[in-house]
C-alpha cells in the first residue's frame, strides 16, 4: 500500500500542483469579488446605529439586531408592494412565454419574405435601451387611458414586446431550430395542424429553454424600477422596487445637511437612527429574497438551459 502510494506521488508533476493552486487562488478571488456586495449587504442588515457609525466594526456586528427587517418590512409595506410585484411579474412571465414562443416558432419553421430583416429587428430591439423609447410609449398609453395602470408593463409582453422580449424570441428560436422536423411530420400525419403540432409536440420540449426564459422574465420584471416609476403613481400601486428606491431616497436627504430649526433638525437625527443603512440593506435583502429562493429551486435546469440554448457563446 505504501509503495502505491509512493509512486502515486511520484507520478505528480510539481507543476501541475502550482497550476491547479493558482488556477484555485483565483477562483477563489473572483468568486470574493462577486460576493463581496452580498455578503457586505447581509451584514449589515444586521448592524445598529451604531455599529453603522463604528468604522472598526466591519463584518462582525458587535450589537447585531433583526430590527432592521421589522422596520424594513414596515416601511416596504411587503403584503401590499409585493403582492403587486407578484401580480405583474407572474403575468408578464406568462405574456412573454406564449407570445415569445408563438413568434420564435414562426421564424424557425416559416418562410416569408423578409424574414431574415424581421428577425434582424427583433435581435436589433434588444439593444434599444428602454429609457430611449419611454416618451413615445408614455404618450402613446396616456391616449389610450391606460398611463396609471399595470397594463403599460403587462400588454406588451403579450405581443413579444416588454422588458428584453427580443431575447427570448431568439432562445426559444434557437432551441426550435433543433428539433427534428420529422417530429412535427409525425404528428401532421396523424392529423395535427400546425398550432396544435406547436401545442402538443414543440412546446412541451422546450424544458430547459423554458426556464430560463422563466427564470430570467422574472428577474427582470421583479426588479424594474424604471417602468413603475413613470407610470405608477397611486400609493396602493407601488411595487416593491418603488418602495425600495423611495427608502434609499429618503435616506439620502436625511444624510444631507438639512437647513431649518433645532426642531427639523432634531427629529432628521431621531429619523436617522431609526432608519440607517442597515434598514435599507434589510430592504434590499428582503426584495432580493423571493428572487434568490426562485433561483435556487430552478438552478440546476437553469444552468442546462443556459448551455443548450447558446447564451455561452458556443
């Protein structure tokens, strides 16, 4: 056994160790550098007034509280604000599945001409930054009297449109060009048309594409700010990215030397205490949740769908 192991040893190149020790140490470090705001944000929503204020505490909080996320939770309104974020993106969601899919299909399967344009301006929209087109689209909802409602988010998503449509169309086109014709030839022959061949055949082996397009429309939607910010404006519609920016906002101002009298001034700092950064990491801890439980459970077939439908590069 000894002698075994002996040659085993033997047999491995020193360079090969300092290789594989380099290769870990910067793993190591890269996989630091993307944790590091998280981590950060974790500890210090656990931190008092004063352990904000103390420079020497970094991340072992020396007077930790779960306050924070009381005060968080209240001032996010979590039942209200996230029970609309979870209107919105679960609808959203399924408006870019059907419609994305729908339209992915007929660029896979169809010809007609300019096809490859149409496609070239699908590609082209995902590089249009939203805030490029939010005046015209603002204007065009207020005419039509739907400027303070949901639907500017969720109508789109149901013609392929909304937040980042364009890459869907591509994942599920992509995925589409894969499979075998003869699958959908099989099933023309025993009498299915071509939506019901979509709807019995195609769609349901889309799998991990599916998810991930899941995965990322939720992402997505569950985060935007910018959207319900220009077109929400009644305080029972806020969703929880609005109440979020609202809270950082506000503590912003109060960090602010604010002008006025010892009273203003008294109760800025009695606010202050009450709510410091270790509430608003707390905020954002709690938004970022529902999102981190969601990908945890769909991680595996994530990552699939990652690698099979060619957002790696290969």
């Amino acid at each position: 056994m000894e002698k075994k192991l002996s040659t085993s040893l033997k047999n491995i190149e020193p360079a090969s160790i300092i290789f594989k020790l380099v290769v870990y140490l910067l793993l190591t470090g890269l996989a630091f550098v993307f944790l590091y705001p998280f981590l950060s944000m974790i500890v210090d929503s656990f931190k008092s007034y004063s352990d904000i204020t103390n420079n020497t505490v970094k991340w072992f909080p020396r007077d930790p509280t779960f306050s924070n996320y009381a005060l968080a939770w209240q001032a996010l309104e979590v039942f209200e604000t996230g029970w609309n974020s979870l209107l919105v993106t679960v609808i959203s969601t399924v408006g870019h599945v059907i419609s994305c899919s729908l339209v992915a299909y007929g660029f896979a399967r169809f010809k007609f001409p300019l096809k490859n344009v149409f496609f070239g301006i699908v590609i082209l929209s995902i590089l249009v930054p939203a805030q490029t087109i939010i005046i015209p689209s603002y204007i065009t909802w207020s005419n039509v009297g739907l400027d303070t409602t949901f639907m500017p988010m969720i109508l789109p998503t149901f013609f392929g449109f909304g937040l980042r449509g364009g890459i869907f169309i591509f994942l599920f086109r992509q995925f589409f060009l894969r499979i075998p014709k003869s699958l959908e030839e099989a099933a023309m022959i025993d009498g299915c048309g071509r939506f019901k061949t979509f709807i019995k055949v195609v769609f349901p082996s889309t799998g991990a594409t599916l998810i991930v397009c899941i995965l990322l429309s939720i992402v997505w939607h569950f985060n935007d700010a910018y959207e319900p910010s220009i077109y929400i404006k009644s305080a029972d519609m806020y969703l929880l990215p609005q109440m979020l920016e609202m809270l950082q906002s506000m503590m912003a101002q109060m960090q602010n030397d604010m002008t006025g009298g010892d009273t203003m001034n008294q109760i800025s700092n009695e606010v202050q205490v009450m709510y410091h950064r270790g509430v608003v990491m707390a905020a954002t801890t709690v938004c970022l949740s529902p999102l981190f439980i969601v990908y945890v459970a769909l991680q595996r077939k994530f990552i699939a769908g990652v690698e099979r439908s060619g957002l790696t590069g290969e």
